[in-house]
C-alpha cells in the first residue's frame, strides 16, 4: 500500500511461496546460451543478485561479468539490454518492489532471492521498458522453471507476473513515484534538511534518463551537430541518448569516447600537459588516460583491477591513442619513477 491507500487491491495470484522450499539461492540456470532471449535475462538476475542480496559493488560485478565466456558470447546489443535493464531494474527498484508487494500474500523468504530478482527483472521491463508482457512473463517463468533453486516458485512467478499485466495500469497510477524511487531513510534525511516540496524535486530529478556525455578528439562543434547535442562551456558534448553507443557515428573510428562532464573537468584543469610525464591513478575506465594521450601527455594509467585494465586498452585501441603504458598495481605499495 501507499501512504495514500488504494479504493480497491488488485487481484492476488495466490503464496508467494510455495509449500515446498527446499530450493536454495544461488545456482545458475541450465541450458539457457542457446536462447539469447533467456541468457539476456540470466544475465541480468546474476548482476541484480550479486549487488542487492549480495552486497557487491555494482561495478566491480560488471567487471567479473566480461571475464565470463557466457557475456562475451553475447552481441553487443544483448550486453546492452541487459545494462538497460540492470540499471532501470536499480533506478525504479522502490517502484518495482511496491508494485510485486501489492501482488504477494507474504514475502519471498530470504532462500528465494533469486525468484526475487527474476520478478524484479520482468516486472521492471513490464512496466517500464515497454517489453510486451506475454513475453516477458514467459521468459521469467522459463527461467524460474530451468534454474533447480528457483523451479517450486515457477507457478507463483507465473501467477504473479500475470496478474501485474492486468494490474500494472491502475498500480502505477496509484503509486507515489517520487517517493517511491527515493531510498527512506535518503528522503527523510531530505524532508528534514529541504522540506517535501524540494525532496520531491530531487527525486523527480532522479527519475529522468541522463543525457549522454562525450569527451571528442577534435571539433566539438560539428560533433554537436550531427548528434542534436550543444557543446558545454567545459568543452564537453552533451546529447540525449538515442540507441546503442557502439553504433552512433565515430564510435568505430574512434572520435570520441562516453565520458561524464564533471569527470572531464580535472585534466582540463591541468592546462599544456603535452610531452609530459602524468600517472592516472585508478585510471578504468579510462576517460581521463584517453584525454591526456590526446593532449600529447606521457601517461601511465594505474589501477588495482587487470581486468579494469583490460577495458582501458580496449578504449585506448578503439581511439587509436598509443604512447601509454597500463600497469595493475596497488597504489599503497606502487611507487613511480623518479620524475
């Protein structure tokens, strides 16, 4: 329920759990690479998994992610869907979780966070990324079905997701959305520092999709221009957001790189650094590494990962920026050479 109560619940699709438990969390689905729909999916729970009942950093996650065999076999545009759908899953998650909560007579036990994350994955794309709901309710419930840990909940999964497409209308408009995507005890510290009015702003703030930063090599300008965007006053190219990145003009021939305004700012303070020796210290992704090569810097990108590492070359292989040296180290016990 809301604060503000409903006139009528929706409809139940019954336990929302089953009488046999005996399933534990945490085995991963069978079979499911032959069906990018499902690996798609499988992916998705594995990160919302390992960051909300886990406890992991999200980035550290994606990290470990693309040394698996099973996410580099996916296409780029399937990598891409399942970020979209991890980060609407995350962004929306109050909203998500109310609505599953008005469908269930008790709670998941904590055995059955995995049948928790397969609900949050189809009911985010449900609601808010305009996947149609038979689909995505097949997909969870054949999910739920082939993994042994979440296969007793295969039916509530079903039943559950099913009554959300009849009710997710008349939920969402009855849902307080700015303070539902807002963690409690984040707006009430809000509420006591702003007051409602200006917590509700903040919050309404964080419902929109930001728009999409970008560091270019040269000519920010006409870059502006064939994307729609407007060139910041810090140098940067702002855009909104219009299909995957990997297939936007320049990204192939390395022109420019995603990289957040705020993020750009620090290089651009250090003025000339051409033919200068600079270390990037926790240098991944490598947006900061990137501009330095571009202004004639020296660089040494620095960080703990390898596998952070790995994506920086990759970045610097797409922009064709050589000259730069990647070391993994641990900065407590790295020391530089002498300048």
């Amino acid at each position: 329920m809301t604060d503000r109560g409903r006139s009528r619940p929706p409809r139940r699709s019954g336990p929302a759990s089953p009488r046999d438990d005996r399933a534990a969390a945490g085995a991963p689905p069978e079979k499911v690479a032959a069906d990018p729909g499902l690996a798609v999916r499988k992916h998705a729970v594995d990160i919302l998994f390992a960051t909300l009942d886990e406890g992991r950093p999200l980035d550290q996650v994606l990290d470990h992610r693309a040394t698996i065999p099973a996410w580099r076999a996916l296409t780029p545009a399937d990598r891409g869907l399942v970020r979209a759908i991890v980060s609407t899953t995350l962004r929306r998650l109050g909203l998500v979780d109310d609505a599953l909560k008005r469908l269930m007579v008790r709670p998941l036990p904590t055995k059955a966070a995995r049948v928790r994350e397969i609900l949050r994955v189809a009911a985010t794309q449900m609601l808010f990324m305009d996947v149609p709901d038979h689909a995505a309710v097949s997909l969870a419930t054949e999910l739920a079905g082939r993994d042994p840990t979440t296969r007793a909940w295969k039916a509530m999964v079903n039943g559950v997701l099913r009554s959300l497409g009849r009710e997710k209308d008349e939920i969402l408009a009855d849902q307080d959305a700015t303070r539902l995507v807002t963690p409690l005890w984040l707006w009430r510290d809000w509420c006591e520092t702003w007051g409602e009015e200006k917590a509700r702003a903040f919050a309404t703030a964080h419902m929109v999709e930001p728009a999409l930063d970008l560091s270019v090599k040269s000519d920010p300008e006409g870059w502006a221009k064939r994307f729609g965007g407007r060139v910041l006053p810090t140098g940067s190219v702002r855009l909104v957001p219009h299909g995957p990145i990997d297939r936007m003009e320049g990204f192939e021939a390395g022109e420019w790189w995603v990289q957040d305004a705020a993020a750009a700012l620090p290089v651009r303070l250090l003025g000339d650094v051409a033919d200068r020796e600079v270390a990037d210290l926790c240098a991944a992704p490598g947006g900061k590494t990137a501009q330095l090569a571009v202004r004639g810097a020296e660089v040494t990108a620095v960080d703990l990962s390898p596998h952070r590492l790995e994506r920086v070359k990759q970045k610097l292989a797409r922009l064709r920026l050589t000259g730069v040296t990647t070391l993994a180290a641990d900065l407590e016990s790295w020391t530089p050479k002498a300048p």
